[in-house]
C-alpha cells in the first residue's frame, strides 16, 4: 500500500485509525470516538485531517467528530440511510458508493446487524470493519437479527484472504477465551490466544489481524462448518442457527 495507518487507542478499549498518503499529503480518520488522542496524533505528525470515515452512530465511534471537524474542516462521510443518527455528513455513502481517499480506491460494504446501518470500509488490502467482524469475535446484535448478522460477516469473508481486518475495540483476549470454550481443540487457536496474550502484556494492540486467521480461528466465522455445528448442536442446524447460538453464548460468557 501507498498509505500508512496509525493505529489510536480512545476511551477504554476503542480504536481510531489515521490513514496517512504522504505523497498527497491527505489524511483521512476511520472514526472518532474522542477528540483528543487523535488531535494530539495529527497535530504530532503535522498533517491536517481531511475525511472521517464513520461506520455506525454509536457514541463511541462518533463523540470526537464535532470538535475534530472545528479544528481541521474535515469532511465527514457515512451511510446516507443512516443519516439522521450520525453527525452531519458532507458524503453519503451506500453501499454502491465507490470513493477515493488518500489517493486509493475505496468500497463500502453495508454489514448491519450490530446496528442497522452499520457500514465497512475497504481500502485495497484493509478493511475497516469496527463492530461487525472483530479480532476473534463480533460484536453483539444490538438491532439487527442473527441471519443479517451472519449474512454481513459472509460478505466480509468474500474479501481476498489476505486483507487485513482493522475492528474498532480491543475485545480479543475475551473473544479467544470464548473461543476456546468451543474449539478446544484447535491448534491455530491455541497458538494465536498465547500470541495475543503476549501482546498485550506488551500493551501492544492485537489488531489488525488477516481475514484468513479470522476464518481459521474466529468461532463467528465458522459458523458454516459441520465440525463447529457438530460442536454447537447438530450437524443438521442451518448456519444461521449456528450462528445465533454461538453469539447468544458469547452474550452470555
């Protein structure tokens, strides 16, 4: 990629991404769930903040964006049929919007489910997923139904394997311990819950992370597999209901 992307940890477990062309000297931010970590990143780095990019209304994604917009102009895009929750937009997006921002391409997929107008933004070879496909997990279905949920995901998981899966919370060391009640014996998972573990003894962030690790190893994303229906009930359910009983586990855990 021509771009760099500074990961910003916000709040208590939030994530902001800063997404950086040097070449045109663009910068545009992946949500903003408080001002100042963010303000004190750029002003750091001397660059302006041209775009914020928002995937959903909630407060922990978006508390940021007023005080970001008076002191840079940013523009800021989301989902058009999302547009009465979210701050004032400039852009609106639908998921046949096609944008360029910091000199790349960029996709919107429409992933609801945590909430209704949820949206993921692609770059080439990084999505920005927040509360849809998370490290490990995904987030809870706050207004949508399981099947949208789990249709969502599946779009997602169309992306070339290698793209890299930017989520909006640092959940993965509780995602991996549910995770582990399922697969117990999953190699891969094991692997990468002690690799994460060291990472954030680190204090370091355990995203992103690659979507063909989240289809190895992500019990939210498996949810299709005999072996995982086997493990949740019947080899016979359908994986919709796979889906919905595993994350009715994990809202439980």
């Amino acid at each position: 990629m021509t771009i760099s992307i500074k990961t910003i940890q916000c709040l208590s477990d939030n994530y902001a991404y800063l997404i950086h062309n040097e070449r045109i000297g663009e910068t545009a931010l992946i949500d903003a769930p408080e001002a100042g970590p963010i303000i004190a990143e750029i002003d750091s780095s001397g660059w302006n903040l041209d775009y914020i990019l928002l995937t959903h209304h909630h407060f922990d994604h978006v508390d940021g964006v007023e005080k970001l917009r008076q002191n840079y102009g940013s523009k800021i895009i989301g989902n058009k049929n999302d547009r009465k929750r979210l701050p004032n937009l400039d852009i609106e997006v639908t998921e046949e919007s096609r944008l360029v921002i910091c000199g790349q391409e960029v996709s919107v997929l429409d992933v609801p489910g945590h909430t209704i107008g949820h949206i993921a933004f692609v770059f080439p070879g990084a999505a920005f997923t927040a509360d849809s496909l998370m490290a490990l997990g995904c987030g809870r279905v706050f207004e949508g139904t399981f099947p949208m949920m789990w249709n969502s995901l599946q779009k997602i998981a169309t992306l070339p394997g290698d793209t890299m899966i930017y989520s909006g919370h640092e959940y993965t060391l509780s995602n991996g311990a549910f995770a582990l009640t399922l697969e117990t014996g999953n190699p891969e998972l094991i692997t990468r819950v002690e690799r994460e573990k060291e990472q954030r003894n680190k204090d370091l962030p355990t995203v992103p992370s690659k979507l063909d690790l989240e289809l190895r190893t992500n019990p939210f994303m498996r949810a299709g597999l005999p072996e995982m229906k086997t493990i949740i009930g019947s080899p016979d359910m359908s994986d919709e209901e796979c889906f919905a009983e595993i994350r009715k586990r994990k809202d439980q855990f």
